[in-house]
C-alpha cells in the first residue's frame, strides 16, 4: 500500500498551536517564526480540506475537525519520543514491564533497584504496584511479583521467599504491651484476610476474645503501616518489608511470634515467551533473595 505524503513539520506546529491555542506561544516552543507555525498550519488545512482552527482577535479557536485530529497526533508524537527514549548508548533498550505488590515494591525491591540499574543498563524497567490482585494480560506485564500460596491460573510462580507476619507497633503502643494477650486491648490492623489475628493469637497461645471484633481492615499493608505510625493499633505485617522503619526505631516488634501465610512468588503467563530483559531479571531477583538469606 502507497501511503500518503506525510507532512510531519506541519502536524507538529498544528498539536503545538492546539495545546497553546496560539501560533505565537507554539512558535516559541518550536523555536521558529509565528509566520512559519501559521503557514504550514494553513497548508495542512489545504491539503485535508478542513478548517482546524478559527482565528480569532485573541487567539484561537480549535474546529471538531481539529479535536478529532489532535488525539490521533499526540499519541503518535509520543510513540515516537517514547521508541527514540529506548536508545541509549549506541543500543536500544528493552523495555521490561514489572506489576509488584506495593509492600514488596517499597519494602524490599527499591532499595536494591539501584543493583539491578547498574548491572543492566540497557534495561528500560517499568514497575507498577498493586495490592495483590493483578492481571497480567490485560495489564501487559511481562511478570508479577505477587503474594500468596503461589496457585494462579495459567500462570509460571517462581518461589522467592517467606514473609512471616509478627505484631508491629510503634514503640509508645509497645509500653503498655506486657504480654501476646494484650494485643487484644487495641485496636487490631489487619489486612483483607480474615484469619490473620486469629493463627497469629493461636501461635503465641493467646486464646480469640470476643474483644477482638475491635479491627480496622486495610487493602495494602503499606496503608496499614501509616495508621500504625500514627498511633491507630497494633498491625500484624511482615517485619522483613519493614526494616527501614525497625531499624529508625520508628516502630518495634514486641513479640518474637511469627505466623506465615504464604511466599512472594515472581510469576508470568505460561504461554509468555521469555526474553532477555526477562531472563536477567528473574536471574537477579533470585540472587537477590538468596543475599537476603529469607
């Protein structure tokens, strides 16, 4: 197929003057003359028979012919910037799409991502968070760090490590905390599974009160965590995604108890091809996990 000619100066001084509505304002920005944006915005209304702006005494206007060729425009400029970004060095960077639980993501993945950067420049590393319900396909990711037993649907899990939960608090909430059964006097942080309290309370011999129904439920740990800070209960989360706020003494772990519920599992898609960036990745999350000694 014959495409047509393609006049790529003049669709760009138009999405220039669309977002300024103004040849003026546009010109400047493509560091050309206003007489120049407005020539070839007029010769680009000639060659599509269209009026895409109504000049006006104090700028301008833009047509429903023009709104409807905007869009089209700026996803294609940024395509465009987006595929000449992926070049570095002489090489073109492959772009690798992570999804991750947001406690895992904050709590154990950033403060070694500047590992992984440095022995893999040519990684282009895209990560999104979550709170443990993710889609893979629909989400386009390449993998998926998540928590649970590690049974997902069509789905390759690989195994990172356990993340047993304990009672975290801050240390004024500590104070008054003499033994496992005392927990019960506050306010309980929990999550969105429901028999966390009550395995954590069996493994540190506390039988269930009915005074446990005083219970605030969070989607993310991470959300949990600020509640505790601010002094909201006792939370039951994993210390191991926790150790900045452990070791500032920001909050402390007054009881040895832990209870696992599950693992983080590194999955994707059977039917999803590994790729370089890919295989690097899962190499280096692994090597990570092992150095965590979790």
């Amino acid at each position: 197929m014959v495409r047509p000619h393609l006049p790529l100066n003049a669709f760009r001084a138009f999405e220039a003057s669309a977002r300024h509505l103004s040849f003026t304002r546009a010109a400047i920005e493509l560091n050309v003359t206003q007489a120049a944006v407005s020539h070839q915005v007029k010769a680009l209304e000639e060659q599509l028979g269209v009026t895409l702006f109504r000049r006006l005494p104090r700028g301008l206007m833009i047509t429903a012919e023009g709104e409807s060729l905007l869009p089209v425009l700026r996803e294609s400029f940024d395509r465009m910037a987006d595929a000449v970004e992926r070049f570095r060095g002489g090489r073109l960077l492959e772009v690798l799409t992570v999804g991750a639980v947001g406690t895992f993501a904050v709590g154990w993945l950033l403060p070694r991502l500047s590992s992984f950067r440095q022995s893999h420049p040519f990684i282009d590393l895209r990560l999104s968070t979550n709170n443990n319900r993710v889609d893979l396909a629909a989400e386009g990711l390449d993998f998926a760090v998540r928590f649970g037993s590690g049974a997902w649907h069509a789905t390759e899990s690989i195994r990172l490590f356990e993340a047993p939960l304990s009672v975290l608090c801050t240390p004024e909430v500590a104070g008054s905390l003499r033994q496992p059964s005392d927990v019960l006097t506050k306010t309980l942080l929990r999550s969105y599974r429901p028999d966390e309290w009550t395995r954590w309370l069996e493994a540190a011999g506390v039988a269930e009160s009915a005074t446990m129904r005083d219970s605030i439920v969070f989607d993310t740990s991470l959300a949990m965590m600020e509640a505790l800070l601010q002094g909201a209960g006792v939370g039951l989360a994993p210390p191991a995604m926790f150790q900045r706020q452990l070791l500032s003494g920001e909050i402390v772990q007054p009881f040895r108890t832990e209870v696992s519920i599950g693992s983080y599992w590194l999955t994707r898609l059977q039917s999803r091809a590994i790729t370089p960036a890919m295989a690097a990745f899962s190499g280096w999350l692994m090597t990570q996990s092992e150095k965590a000694g979790l």
